[in-house]
C-alpha cells in the first residue's frame, strides 16, 4: 500500500506546505474548542510525518544528484528562484522534523494551560520552516528558513510559554546569539552573489574561489553555524534556552537547531570552500575537544535537571563536529549518524524531566531520590535511555558514535583519543544522574504526587524505544540513504 501510494507523483513543496495549512485552518476555529484545535494540529502532524516517509521510500540510494527537485521562479530580474530538492543528507533532517514535532506536540498535551490555539500554530509553522530548511540547496534561501525558525519561532515560544521567570531574557539572549552569527553569514551570500550571479549551491559547487576569499567566506559561515552547534565560548545561550523553554521546547531544541549548524558545514562550508575548510580543520578540533571535556566536566556540576541535559547536548554535537571535520568518510557519515541517534535518544530525556516536573513542579536534583519504588515504569525507561546514552552496543548511539573516532584517527590520533574521553565523561555524567534521581532514599516530603507514567506518557517513548532498538540492531537502511552523498562530498573536496 506504501508503495502504491509513494508511487505517485511526490512534491516536496506538498511536505512544506502541509502544516501551514494546518494552520490556517486553526486560525478560523473559535479558542473555546481545545479539543478539536488539537485533534486537527495533531492529525495535521501525523499526515506530514506519514507523507515525509514517501520520500524515504521513493529516495534513490544510487546517486548523489538532488532528487525531487522543482524550480519556482521566485527573483527572476535578481536571477533569484526558489530551488526545492533534497540528496542523501537532508532527507535525514526532513523526516527527523516530522517524526519528532508530533511527539512535541503530545509531550505539552496538558502542561500548556494558556494560548493553547497559538501554540499549536507556532509548532506547525516552525515545522514548516524546518522541513524547507533540509530542502533549500540555495544559499540565500538555506539563510532564510534556518534564520526564521531559530531568530523568530524559538525566543517566541521561549517567552511565552516558558516556565520561569527568566524565560525573557533567555528569549532575549538566544536571539541575539543567534542573530550576531547570520549577519556574518548574510554578508558573505551577498558577497557571493554579487561575485559569481548566483547563490544555487549546484552552481557554486563547480565555482572555484581564491585561497584568501575562501578563508574570508568560510570564517563568515563558521560564525553562524557554530553559534547554531552551539561551539565553546558561544555555547552559553544553549543551557539558558534550554531551562526556560517548556518542555515541548525543550525536545525540539535538543532534537533540531543543533543540528542545524552542523548540517550547515556539510551543505556549505564543507563543499563550496575546500581548502579553507583544511585549512581550519585544526582550528575546529581545538574548541570542539575543550567543548567535550569542559561541558562534561560542568554537568556534573549542575542542580537543575534541564541542565544536566543541555550541557551534554553540547558535548554530544561538538563531537559530531570532530567527526565532520576529519574529513573522510567515516568520519562524515559517522558525524550524520549521531544526529539521528541523538534526535531519538536525547529528545527522551527532556520527556523524563518534563513528566517528573509535571508532578512535582521542581527541576532541583536535591529534591528527587528512590523513584525506583514509587515510579517502575519511568525507572525502567529512564535505565533504557540512559544505557542508550552510554553508547550501549545494541542502541543507536553505538552505531552512530564509533565512526566518529575511527574517522578522526586517519587525521589526528591525538583529537580521536581526546574525544574518545568524552564518552567515557558522558558515561560518568549519565549513571551519576540516573543514581540520583532513581536510587538512594525517597524524599516524601517534598515530593507529593506519587503516580507513574500515564498511557500517554508511555506512548510518548515508544517511538524512540523502537527507533533506538531498530537503528542499533539493523543499521544498515540508514547509512544506505546518504553513502553515496557522502562520497561526492570528500570527492568534490578532494579530501582522501
């Protein structure tokens, strides 16, 4: 039936604009009807993440040319057109947006008690420009969608439906951060165009520039995908966010803009700028390996359970920057694996904190201990995730982290043992967590309602149980879609 149906013609522009859709028709439905508003943003979910898979189905593993692709003539006199099309490395990104909105959207089912209508539209919107982020292979447009969710979407959903007093200022913070890397990154599209006529990456990639221009460009590129990774020292408005953001928030900000830097060096720095990137590649290890080691160390440190989550998050994407910049096959493909394993292994942990902070409305680790007696379930899952977490053989992060050193060790022996420490850092860090919030004494008088996870809640983890089984047990389907990709793109830097 799938094939049947992904048989028929597939547009790409149909995936984008389906949950804009959605939410225009929630724009003309009264606030007072909650129940119909959620049953129409969640199916609308469902229907693109189901949509999103035929795409998956009908994508040809046998070549690195972008598929699907349409043209729409958007600029014609500024000889701009809106280019749409996706190779084997953003269709992770696609259907990874898809399959992990729908989740958001069930995780604040019932924590969001205020703007319930505007926050459905503000998930669909965003998932649309997330979905057009993976599938713009123009320069000018690649800036635009990216921008737009993480400069306009995020600080919105932070300082509305944050859960502290600080939600403003993080909104403020991670909004300028954001916005003082892309003009850098602005300035260099409009040098490039004004330069060679053109910002289509298709063009570019057969485009040769000077050594000195390609350092200027590639610096102006880093600046803003590294602020996205986020990079030490501008990684500071990452753990912020990510404690004021509600918990819906959380997930997709550990599940998505994150990789939106990286993927930003793979699609643009990486192939439009050869040399300079070997150049810089000693450069990128430095920062990424202190990145590892210090957040890894600082987690430990930390009393709020958000941010024991975003710190690692830090550390987990800095490692898969090590393993961008080998830059070999293992290497690439190892560092795209990881995002995928992190989207389903990292999301969850958000999932646990916000189930434990609905029923206890504290996030401070001094508060919990012995909820192995009161809490089976989420004892049992949490271990899940947790051994995931540690690269477990058998779980997806396994499969995705092994790669990454293999790789940097073809180039730097030295950066491949030191990122290698920061598994065994994550491995600390994640049981020293679990030990406390599970194990030890149960603290009744601070923690009253005793209930475990609801129906909704363990459906919530299913999927990510099952993607994190399925990828760590039968990997291959995955590397299949972006080997070919991949290949090209250490062939067109003429890195091996």
């Amino acid at each position: 039936m799938l094939q049947f149906l992904a048989s028929s013609h597939l547009n790409l522009s149909g995936l984008i604009l389906c949950p804009l859709l959605g939410s225009i028709i929630l724009l003309v439905i009264p606030d007072s009807r909650i129940q119909l508003i959620r049953s129409i943003g969640l199916c609308t979910f469902l229907i693109t993440s189901l949509y999103s898979l035929f795409f998956w189905i009908e994508f040809d593993n046998s070549t690195a040319k972008f598929q699907f692709v349409e043209s729409i003539r958007w600029l014609p006199y500024s000889n701009i057109n809106l280019y749409i099309g996706i190779d084997g490395i953003p269709s992770f990104f696609a259907v990874l947006t898809t399959f992990l909105i729908p989740i958001c959207i069930s995780v604040g089912w019932s924590s969001i008690k205020s703007y319930k209508k505007e926050y459905m539209i503000a998930f669909l919107i965003r998932e649309s420009l997330m979905i057009a982020a993976s599938c713009m292979p123009d320069l000018s447009l690649f800036h635009v969608f990216p921008e737009s969710v993480l400069i306009s979407m995020f600080p919105i959903i932070i300082g509305i439906w944050g859960s502290r007093q600080r939600k403003i200022q993080a909104a403020y913070q991670f909004f300028l951060h954001t916005l003082l890397g892309s003009v850098f990154m602005l300035l260099a599209i409009l040098f490039i165009f004004f330069q060679t006529g053109t910002t289509d990456l298709r063009i570019l990639l057969t485009t040769e520039f000077s050594e000195r221009r390609q350092i200027l460009l590639w610096i102006a590129f880093f600046a803003s995908s590294s602020v996205k990774v986020p990079m030490v020292p501008v990684h500071i408005r990452l753990p912020e966010a990510h404690v004021e953001a509600p918990t819906a928030g959380s997930v997709i900000s550990a599940g998505i803009p994150s990789k939106l830097g990286t993927y930003g060096f793979s699609r643009s720095s990486i192939p439009t700028f050869p040399e300079a990137t070997f150049f810089f590649i000693p450069f990128i290890c430095t920062p990424s390996v202190i990145a590892i080691i210090y957040t890894s160390l600082t987690t430990v440190r930390q009393i709020d359970l958000k941010k024991m989550i975003a710190y690692p998050l830090v550390a987990h994407m800095n490692f898969v920057t090590i393993g961008m910049f080998s830059p070999n096959i293992q290497g690439i493909e190892g560092s795209i694996l990881p995002m995928l394993s992190h989207g389903l292994v990292s999301l969850a942990s958000p999932s646990c904190v916000g189930a434990l902070y609905d029923r206890h409305k504290t996030r401070l680790v001094k508060y919990y201990g012995g909820l192995v007696s009161i809490m089976p379930i989420f004892r049992t899952i949490s271990l899940f995730f947790t051994l995931a977490n540690m690269s477990l053989p058998g779980s997806s992060s396994f499969i995705g982290e092994s790669p990454i050193p293999i790789g940097a060790f073809q180039r730097n022996s030295l950066v491949a043992t030191l990122a290698a420490l920061g598994m065994i850092l994550g491995a600390a860090y994640s049981l020293w967590l679990y030990n406390r919030v599970v194990s030890g004494n149960f603290k009744p008088n601070f923690l009253k309602k005793f209930s475990d996870l609801n129906r909704r809640e363990v459906l919530i983890f299913l999927p990510f149980i099952v993607g994190v089984i399925r990828m760590g047990v039968y990997p291959e389907v995955s590397p299949e879609c972006m080997h070919t990709s991949v290949s090209n793109l250490v062939q067109h830097g003429k890195f091996d």
